[in-house]
C-alpha cells in the first residue's frame, strides 16, 4: 500500500471532522426540540470506546434524550451523532447495525411477564438474530451466568426481585455482544439492598472493553466508575470533566449547588 492509500484510510477511518477512530460516541452541536421547546441545547461530547461516561444532573434536565439519542429512539432536531465512527444522519449508515452493536437498560425494566427468564434473555436473539431455539437459550444462559442469576432460568419475573430482573434486563442486552451499552437510572426504582451489586455488575462491564453510558443518581458510582463526567442542566452540558475535576473542583455555581443537594 503506497503511504497516499494510507493516509486515505486513515482518514476515513477517523471520520471527516478528525475525531479519533477510538470514538465510541460523539455529539456535535447537538439540539433536540419538542414542540417549541429545546430540551437538548447545541451539546457537544466524545466517549472514548472502552471508557465509562457518566451523566449526571437534574430531573428534566435532558439526560434520557440524550441517552435516547445515541440509539436513534429520538432523533436531534440539529447537529449531529455520530456512532462508532457513523453518522446516524447519513442515508448510508446501517442504522439497524450500529443499533445491534448497543444495548439499552431502562429504570423500568421491560420483561415480558408472561416469559420466563431464559425466554426473556432469548428474546432479541430469537426474533432479532434469528438464531434458533436451542442455540438462543444456550447464549441465554451464558448471559445469565455472566450477570449471576443462571439458576433464576426458569422463574417468571414476578418471581424475583427487583434487582434479579435489572440483572436479567443487562444480560438480555448483553446477548447483542454490544460495544456501547446505555443504561437510564436503572437503580433507581430498586430496593436499597440491590443497588450496589447491580451497580458492581455494571462497573465490571468496562473490563470487558464494552463502552458505558450511564445516567445515574449514584454519585458514589459516577466518582468511581466513571472516566468522564458529564454534567447537565437545563439542556445545557454545563460541565464536563474527569470524576476528579467535577466533584473536586466544580468550577459553575449550578454543580455546586447540584453536588451540595445530592451528595
Ligand atoms: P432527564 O432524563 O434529565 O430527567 P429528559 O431528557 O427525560 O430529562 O427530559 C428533558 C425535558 O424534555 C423534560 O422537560 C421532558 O419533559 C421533556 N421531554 C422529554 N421527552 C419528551 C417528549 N417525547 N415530548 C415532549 N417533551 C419531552
Ligand atoms: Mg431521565
């Protein structure tokens, strides 16, 4: 390969505003209105592919749609998401690709209730992927005993608690094999007691080189778990910096005030 052929892949692979081909994420100027009002106002981030990003800040503040945005359930009303490299706006962009290549988590978990565990977890591989029966129970329960609760298979989820079905809710994304995973306050409807180990599970992710973006209300977690902190209020990334910077040394009054409410 002549070094001109070099430099045009390079290039390409870096993507044309000379973001790194390390990018799991980006958002550039990136604004979501509903109706007349901007709830998402001109954002701009990078998640480096292997790093944690946790997004913290106040209720109504705009922290789930830009979640929900990464994914495509929302789409900006201006700027632009890029994903692994791909922008989400361009026609040639695999959406459904880069969509398998991310999984979601919600507060509320979405188990069918009438399934059990296994079939849950099976779900997108069966009717996704396509893989058959037996093949998709087999990845279930690989899932499943990577997330601890292998020996929950068979119980229907009114059956287990709250914690055990956030748990089989991340093993059913995990079946994906995604690289970015997104997970929306999913500690915050769970009992006190299970919070930390479904907060340990998440953490341990990383080890496997998976990305995360995490909304979450847990302070202590974003202080530990996270690589880069992202700060938002009224629309507006106010701050963003490393665990360190942003509870440390707060520069805005708004986070002061913020961290002084919840911490
Ligand atoms: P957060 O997750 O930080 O609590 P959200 O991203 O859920 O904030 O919401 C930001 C603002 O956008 C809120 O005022 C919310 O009511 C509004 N919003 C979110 N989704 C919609 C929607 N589909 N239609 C209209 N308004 C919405
Ligand atoms: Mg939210």
């Amino acid at each position: 390969m002549t070094q001109s052929q070099t430099d045009t892949t390079a290039a390409s692979q870096a993507g044309n505003d000379g973001q790194s081909d390390r990018t799991a994420v980006s958002f550039d100027h990136v604004s979501k209105r509903f109706g007349g009002r901007t709830v998402v106002d001109s954002v701009s981030f990078t998640v480096e592919q292997g790093s944690t990003a946790v997004i913290i800040g106040p209720s109504g503040s705009g922290k789930s749609t830009v979640l929900r945005m990464i994914n495509q359930l929302e789409t900006p009303t201006s700027g632009t998401v890029r994903v692994l490299g791909k922008d989400l706006a361009d026609p040639a962009t695999d959406i459904r690709a880069l969509r398998s290549s991310i999984g979601m988590v919600f507060q509320h978990y979405s188990l069918f209730p009438q399934l059990n565990v296994v079939d849950n977890v099976a779900f997108p591989l069966r009717h996704a992927q396509g893989l058959d029966k037996a093949a998709a129970r087999k990845a279930a329960l690989e899932a499943l005993e990577q997330v601890g609760i292998a020996k929950l298979a068979n119980h229907y989820p009114d059956q287990i608690s709250g914690g055990e079905r956030q748990r089989a809710a991340i093993a059913r994304a995990l079946t994906t094999k995604p690289k970015i995973m997104l997970f929306d306050e999913v500690t915050s409807a769970l009992d006190p007691e299970h919070v930390k180990s479904v907060l340990e599970l998440i953490a341990g992710l990383k080890d496997q080189g998976i990305t995360l973006v995490v909304v979450t209300h847990e302070m202590r977690f974003a202080r530990q778990a996270a690589d880069t902190v992202l700060y938002m209020d009224g629309g507006h990334l106010l701050e963003t910096g490393s665990s360190d910077e942003i509870f440390n040394h707060p520069r805005s009054e708004r986070l002061q005030a913020f961290l002084s409410a919840v911490e």
